[in-house]
C-alpha cells in the first residue's frame, strides 16, 4: 500500500473521541468474561447489531457516498473497506481460538504485539518512524506483558495458541491500516457500516462451520452483548476509526494498548479482580511507552508538515 495522504491537524474532538474510544474497549474484556456465550459468537453479534444500529443513517445520509464507492475511483476506497472488514474478522477468528490453546495472559500479551506490526507496515509504506517512537513501542508493548503476566508454553498445544495470538496482532495492524487508508475520504459511518458487514458476514460462515452456538443465551449474555455493542464495538472500535483521520495508525494502535489498565481497573471494579503487583509495574510501564510515542509522533510530525492543513469544517460529519 502507498502511504495515506497528509492528515488535517489534531482538534479537540478527536482527542476526545479517543479519550472515550479507551475507555469504551476497556469493558469488552470484562463483559465478555460476565457474559455465558462463545467468544466467536459474542464478535458475531457485536458486529452485526453495530451494522443494524448503524445501516438506517448510513442510508439515510451516505447514499451517494455509497455509489461513489461502486464506480471509478471511489472502488480503491470501497476495497479498502472490505479489505479491513476481512482483516477484523481475522483478527477475531485467530485471537479468539488462541485464548483456549494458550494462556490467557500469553494471548492476550501476543496480541498485543499490534503496534510492531503497525510500524512495519509503515515501513513497507515509506514511512519511517523515528527512533523514539519506535523506543516507545517496545516499552509499550514490554509493559502490557509484564501486565498480563505473559508464560510462554511449551507444548505444541501452547506454541499454536501462541502462534495464532500473534497472527491475531498482525490481522489486527493490517486491520487498521486499511482503516487508515479508508477514513482519509470515507466518512466513519459508511467505513464501519462496510467494515462490520464484511466482518459479520465471515463471522457468521466460521461459526456455522465450526458449529459454534450462536443463540439460545440467557437475558444476562443479551445484556452484556448489547452493552459491548454499545460500548466497546460503536464507541470504542468506530471512535478510533474517527480518530483515523487525524491520528497515524501507528499511534492508535499503541493508545489500544491502554485498554489493558482500563480493563484491569474495570475487572476490579466490577468482578473483584485485584490486580498483581506486578501488573501495576507493567501498567505504568505500558503508560510511559504510550505517552513516548504520542509526543515522539507529534513532534515527528510538527517537524515534517510543512504546511498546516485546513481544519474539517465540519467533523461532526463523519
């Protein structure tokens, strides 16, 4: 992929939409843990209610966006759509499956490898990143498994959970760098209504292909679900789509990785789970790395743009 074209300038509504995105995604791990249903199946419902909630005023306002995504050059952009809708359900159906191979902590540490992997595709784009940046990334990611107690196995069992975490971190990159490209003409609305329709849609035929129980839930797993529809998968997942915009993909995914202090905290709250301390060790580590790339990449990029771009004059419309 060729790199993105040149962003509009950081403005106070897309840092707190990802303010809000990090607190969002921080519940999902909490109440899919609350929740009695396949972890495969709770993705497949969070992706098709967000595609039902959010269908009605895609259509509504986006109709001519939707045809320019059909015809001439506007089907680059609706590839790149269908293209991360793909890449999600990817992520989803290699992460998921590892948890029961691997550790959790393990899985979830892998996983979180995410932002090597955005940096290296934005390498392979033409985009090198500065050395603090990418010292950030491994204090980053060196934090969230020190904070979820990362034990890598031994048994074949646990080398191919370890291996699909990681392929689950790679899925997860290109994920958002197909978003990256997308937002930089599509409005949020129709990206994610094609991004999640694409995602519900191969979720759907791994489930039915894997006999994977998709209904059948008590009230209590409905609940959890419409909270991580409306929490983790439309303001978490779409607000850092948002955010896409203005903000590299390599950050965004290293400002992710905060949903590992924020799901702690949550669990705490509201499960009793009391973190190690340890945990709080790579918590803070995991805080400074994040903290070394958002100010390592504002300086990067205050240093490369030549000129400022106009600001959106009208962001609510994405």
């Amino acid at each position: 992929m060729s790199p993105p074209s040149p962003r509009p300038p950081l403005d106070p509504l897309t840092t707190g939409a990802v303010g809000l995105a990090v607190v969002a995604v921080s519940s999902s791990a909490p109440l899919i843990a609350y929740a009695a249903a396949p972890a495969l199946a709770i993705a497949f419902w969070r992706n098709l209610l967000a595609v039902a909630v959010l269908s009605p005023f895609a259509l509504a306002r986006r109709r001519a966006e939707f045809r320019r995504l059909t015809t001439g050059s506007g089907r680059r952009e609706g590839l790149f759509c269908i293209l991360s809708g793909v890449a999600l359900a990817g992520h989803f159906a290699t992460w998921v499956p590892s948890a029961q191979l691997t550790s959790v902590a393990t899985s979830t540490a892998l996983v979180a490898t995410q932002p090597v992997w955005q940096g290296l595709i934005a390498r392979a784009q033409g985009r090198g990143l500065p050395r603090i940046v990418w010292i950030g990334i491994a204090v980053a990611v060196g934090g969230a498994a020190i904070a979820t107690g990362v034990d890598v196995g031994v048994s074949g069992r646990a080398v191919l959970g370890d291996v699909l975490a990681l392929t689950g971190g790679m899925f997860a990159a290109v994920y958002t760098a197909f978003g990256e490209r997308a937002r930089t003409s599509i409005s949020t609305t129709t990206y994610t209504t094609i991004c999640y329709g694409i995602c519900a849609l191969l979720l759907l035929v791994m489930c039915l292909i894997g006999g994977v129980r998709l209904s059948g839930f008590d009230g209590r797993t409905w609940l959890a679900i419409l909270a991580l529809v409306v929490g983790a998968q439309l303001l978490g997942h779409s607000m850092f789509n948002y955010a896409l915009k203005k903000i590299p993909a390599t950050t965004v995914s290293v400002l992710i990785l905060l949903e590992a202090p924020g799901a702690a905290l949550l669990g705490w709250a509201w499960l009793g789970q009391v973190p190690r301390p340890y945990a709080l060790v790579g918590m803070a580590l995991l805080l400074a790395g994040v903290a070394v790339v958002v100010l390592g990449g504002v300086r990067a990029g205050r240093r490369d743009a030549p000129t400022a771009l106009p600001a959106d004059p009208s962001p609510l419309g994405d």
